[in-house]
C-alpha cells in the first residue's frame, strides 16, 4: 500500500476536523442559530460546486445559480403542494393559492386547466417527483448545455459568457411565466418535506443532520472523484487541453462529466436551501449571486474543494455577524468588495492556499531537505 | 414603424458606447472589466453632480463625465488591472470586487454618512436629471413622432464613435493599439511602451462609458446599482460582434438594440431580453469568434 505523504495526512486531519466541527454544532447551537448555521453550510456546498469546475476543471461557471435555482425550483413546487394553503383553495386537490388569484373567472379549479401551463405541476403532486426533479433536470441541461460548449471547442471567458447569458435566460422566463412561477415573487408558504415519520421542518436537528451530513459526503465524494484517474485526467486538461489531446484522451467527455457534477451538486444545494429557507425566488438565479459563489471560492481557496467549502461557510457566517448592526450591512459590502480585489491580487489560491503554504514551511523547517514540491497554482491562459 | 426602429437605434446607441469601451480594452488588453457597468453609474452621477453643484446642464457634463471616468480608469488600471495582464479570469474577478467598491461609494457617499454628512447627489436613493428645454418633445419625421433626446443620443453616439475610429485608424496612438490588438508581444518588441498605451486605452474605454451614463441620466432614474446590467449588455455586443473588431462592435450593438426593440414592441420588455440571451449564446455556439470578427491575437 502506498504510504501517505505527511502533506495528505494534515489534508486528511483538515476534512476530519471539519467534518466533526459541524456534526457536533448542534451541541453548542440553538434552533435559530442552527437554521442558520444549516442555511451557510448550503452555501458551502455550492462552493464546493464552484471548486470543483473552477479550479479542477479550469471553468468559469458564472451561471451555477441556474442549477441552484432549479433544484429549488423544482422541489418548492412539491413543497408549494403539499402545504396546508393549497388544499383549502375550494378543491379536493391541492392548488397552489396565486393560481387562483389571476385566473379567468369560472375557470375549474384543477390544475389540469386552471391556465395554460398549470399542467405542468400535475406530477408534483408527488413529493418525489420533486425530488427526483430537482437532481435530474440540473444534471440534464449541463449535460446538454456542457456537449454543446465542450464539442463546439468553446473555450475560456466564452463558457462564462454562455453560462452568464443562460442563468439570465431562464431567470427572465420564469419572471415571465408569471401564472405557473408566480413571477418574482416565487414559490413561498411551503409545505414541510416529510419522509417517512421523520419530519424536516426548518428548525429542527433532523434538518440540520442532513445539511450537515450532505455537506460531509458530498465534500468527500467530491475530493475522491478529483483523484481519481478521470479526475487526473481532468486537472491535465486545466493545465493544458492540447497535450491532453494529443494523448488521446477525449477532453471533452470529461469536462462535460465534471461540469454535469457541478450542476448535480449545486441542484442538490438548492433543494437543501428551500428546505432550510422555506421559499424559491428568482433571485437564485440572480447575476450577482452566481458571481457571490465564485468570490467564496476564490476567498477560501478556488483549487481547494474544503478551502472553497471553508470560504462559503465564512464569508456568510460574517456576513451575517455584522448585518445585525444597520449601519454596517452597506459597509460590510464594501469589505467584501475590496476583499475579493486583494484575494485576487495577493492571493490567489485563496485562504486555503495560505495555510498550505504554511503548513509546507512548518514541515521543511522539520526537514529541510524533504522532497514535497510546493504545488502552484498553474499560470492561467493568456488571452488566446 | 418608425418610432420603433428609433427606439430601437437609440437603446443600440448607448449600448454601442457602453461596447465600444469594452470592445477596445479587451480587444487589446484581454480584459474583462466587469467595472464598466460603473463607469456609466459614475457618468450618470457626474451630470446630476455637475447640475447641482456646478449648475451646468447635460451637454456640459459630457466632457466632465469622460474626464471623471477617464481619470477613474486609469487608477484602476495603474492599481488593480495592470497587475492582472495574462490572467484573463481573474481580471473579471477583480474587477468585480471593484465595482462593488465603486457602488458603495456612491451609496455611502464616500463613507462620510458614517458621520452624518451628506453630499447632495450622492446617497442610495434615486437621482433625477432635467432635460433641458430644446432637448425636450418631439420631432416629426416623416409621419413618426420621434423624441428630440433620443435623436441627441443618437447623434452623441454618432460623434463618439467617429471620433474613436478617427483616434484608432489615424492617429499614432491608435496605430499602436491596433498594433496591441494584432500581437502585443511583437508590439512590444517593436518598441511600443505597451504599458503606456494600455493605460490610455483603458481610461479612454472608461471616459466612453462615462459618456454613455451621460445619456441613460436623460431618460432613466439614476441610481447606484444602475451600472450593472450595462456592462453584462455591453459584454454580449463585444462577443456578438467580435472581439477587437469596432465595425462588429457597432453592428451587433444595432441587431441587439432592434431585436431588443422589436421584440418589446410585439412582445414585452422581458421577453424581448430573454430573446437578446438567446440569440447571444447561440451566436457564440454557431460562430464563437463573433459575427464580423478580426483577424488576428490568434
């Protein structure tokens, strides 16, 4: 068996200590400080989604809040029609209560007919379905989205622009289709998810374990699947697509599968969120929150899925410390505003870069003469 | 007919002076400044500034307002970007983190409300600027009724732009941007100070998108977010048209500003956006280096 390095062994004691750090909060936390506690480690599992295609795969996703938004999306309408509001709506069936408020007068109150797209929730009437929904339809468009990208050769800032354009897109469409989405208001007045006898109401331990629990595996599976041969595979085509090529592997199967878990994860990030948020707006797929996502990566460590993970968590819990005094929310934006320009200028591998190189200056004082090669962050391209 | 194709020429407009800035800097320099959409917000801010405190109306802030922005660019340039050259991604990021400073400035008027002062102008409400009276009501041509700001707009715009075309073919200056443009390593062998001329192109790209602020105060609330959707429209128009390419820029800008009218028009203004994305992202899938693209940093 291969021995580990020392430099894996402290990665290791790093994911444990956080592991275990957030499966005791509960301990130390009450209900509201634990619905907000589970609200942030959502947000590090979409940081874990952005290091994966950002600093493994080497894409600027400016659009994560598209799959963010529909997982929500898709699991709010589950939610929408399981609550106590749509079952009183006048019908033995539930509909959800801002159908009705603009539908035609003495249209039936059944979602097979009540307006021209109300069909469409027919099937979320089971609450799998959303579920179900929520993780495949995510996966589905990147899927879809990445073949087009990746085989066309599209490259760089261009993938950001797309990715841009197409969380814009969608956002605006479902502004648009105001009588199935409630436009910007979007879907509130949720039911509870229940499975089973086990109830996930926002407050609650159960709530929290799964956040916490999902934020464990995914961090895990994620760091797992980066050492794994496709994932080698992956972080040689960051560096240089053309070798890769010439070494006969195909680049572009790999990248759409990465950009694909991206978008499986952060679709699942999204349905955690309505479950600790208790709403889905479009304001998941605002511009601004996608580029949020990037600025935790890239303050926790873009190329470190716990560091990217560590940032989110951070930055929120911050965030959220000061935005109790008024006068400082405005002001808090402008530390983040110059944290993010001097991350990006004197740090570019970000917080979790710093400890590393740390911990390499801790371990070459032990042995000076040890052969861990410091690992650096690879020159970006220069415009092509 | 007309009014709409008018609407949709003087939305192209502003749009085209938000793009030219862009187009020329990142043509150039490869960077993606995602404080553009600021430098309009800054524009804007200028000529309510200038009319408060100065009493100078709209055609007098537009020299002032490329000044501003112009100097704003080239700090920008001397502190954050020139730091940032081949690394493309992380300019975005940067400048990002920049144009969230450059809001909360204006929203906390430079943190003296700390303090309990205040600048008139300045602060997170809404800013109003009035169109003087020549400027104002209607022409009619033909049968249409076209509104008299909006063909001010439109000839701005005709000006600005023939002038950048007259800086970029016919003066030395330009002669070396487009030299950058082409090939910055051999320009810089040839002995062009790279550094200097990138500099100037960045704080006239910023001075443009000034000049465009200038024109949204008109006909639009002024207010602190108000930069953002410019730069992510103007960003589309450069990678519509092509990078580098001035001719490209100026076309899409005008198939962007007649698809965005048009759509509005028949449709609404959502969709009508919706329409602009999707046309964008399958221009980029269809023919990624842009509709009418230049040969050359290739």
């Amino acid at each position: 068996m291969k021995r580990l390095s020392s430099k894996s062994l402290i990665d290791i004691a790093f994911y444990a200590i956080f592991i275990i750090a957030i499966l005791v909060a509960p301990r130390f936390l009450e209900e509201f400080g634990l619905n907000r506690l589970a609200k942030f480690l959502v947000y590090g599992i979409l940081g874990i989604a952005v290091a994966l295609s950002w600093g493994y795969a080497g894409i600027l996703n400016l659009g994560q809040g598209l799959f963010f938004g529909l997982g929500a999306y898709m699991i709010a309408m589950s939610l929408k029609l399981s609550s106590a509001t749509s079952l009183q709506q006048g019908s033995d069936k539930p509909v959800p209560d801002f159908m009705l408020w603009n539908a035609e007068p003495g249209s039936k109150t059944d979602l097979c007919c009540l307006n021209a797209g109300s069909f469409l929730w027919i099937p979320f009437q089971h609450q799998w379905f959303g579920i179900l929904m929520g993780i495949v339809l995510p996966t589905l468009i990147a899927l879809v989205v990445g073949l087009v990208i990746f085989r066309k050769k599209i490259a760089g800032v261009f993938i950001s622009v797309i990715t841009l354009s197409l969380v814009l897109l969608v956002r605006l469409l479902i502004i648009d289709a105001q009588p199935i989405t409630n436009g910007w208001n979007g879907l509130t007045d949720l039911g509870t998810l229940a499975v089973g006898s086990v109830v996930f109401d926002p407050f609650s331990v159960e709530t929290y374990y799964l956040v916490s629990i999902s934020l464990a595996l995914i961090l895990i599976l994620a760091r797992l699947l980066t050492q794994t041969r496709a994932g080698m595979v992956l972080q040689a085509i960051r560096d240089d697509q053309n070798r890769v090529l010439y070494l006969g592997f195909d680049v572009p199967m790999y990248q759409v599968f990465f950009f694909a878990v991206s978008a499986l994860i952060a679709g699942y990030a999204g349905m955690l969120y309505v479950l600790v948020a208790e709403f889905a707006s479009p304001t998941f797929m605002d511009l601004s929150f996608s580029i949020t996502m990037v600025v935790w990566a890239a303050v926790g460590g873009r190329a470190s899925l716990l560091g990217a993970c560590v940032g989110a968590v951070l930055i929120n819990s911050i965030e959220a410390s000061v935005s109790e005094t008024k006068s400082l929310v405005e002001a808090w934006k402008v530390i983040i505003g110059l944290l993010f320009v001097l991350a990006v200028l004197y740090l570019p591998r970000g917080l979790a870069g710093l400890v590393h190189s740390g911990i390499d200056r801790l371990l070459e004082r032990r042995n000076p003469y040890g052969t861990d090669v410091e690992s650096t962050l690879p020159e970006e391209q220069a415009a092509e | 007919m007309l009014d709409t194709i008018f609407i949709g020429l003087s939305v192209g407009s502003i749009l085209l002076l938000v793009a030219l800035g862009l187009a020329i800097t990142y043509g150039a320099m490869g960077v993606i400044n995602m404080a553009h959409g600021e430098m309009v917000m800054i524009g804007a801010y200028t000529t309510v500034m200038a009319a408060i405190w100065l009493h100078l109306g709209i055609i007098w802030a537009i020299p002032l307002a490329f000044f501003v922005t112009a100097l704003l660019g080239l700090l920008i340039e001397k502190f954050v970007v020139r730091q940032l050259y081949g690394r493309l991604m992380d300019t975005l990021l940067a400048t990002w983190g920049i144009a969230i400073l450059l809001q909360q400035a204006v929203r906390l008027e430079f943190g003296l409300s700390f303090f309990g002062l205040h600048i008139a102008g300045l602060g997170p409400g809404l800013q109003n600027v009035t169109v003087p009276a020549f400027l104002q009501g209607t022409v009619t041509i033909g049968t249409a009724q076209i509104n008299s700001y909006r063909l001010f707009i439109i000839a701005v715009t005709i000006v600005m732009t023939l002038l950048t075309w007259f800086i970029m073919h016919r003066t030395s200056i330009g002669m070396k941007v487009r030299a950058i443009i082409r090939n910055p390593k051999m320009a810089a062998a040839c002995g062009i100070d790279v550094q200097r001329v990138n500099a100037l192109t960045f704080a006239f790209g910023s001075g443009l998108a000034g000049v465009a602020g200038v024109m949204m105060s008109g006909f639009k609330t002024v207010f602190p977010d108000m930069g953002t959707p410019m730069v992510v429209d103007g960003f589309l128009v450069v990678v519509v048209g092509g990078v580098g390419s001035l001719v490209g820029s100026i076309l899409s800008a005008g198939i962007l500003g007649q698809v965005d009218g048009a759509v509005a028009a028949v449709w609404n203004d959502v969709i009508a956006r919706a329409v602009v994305f999707g046309f964008v992202i399958l221009t980029i899938v269809i023919k990624p280096e842009g509709l009418f693209s230049y040969k050359g940093r290739r």
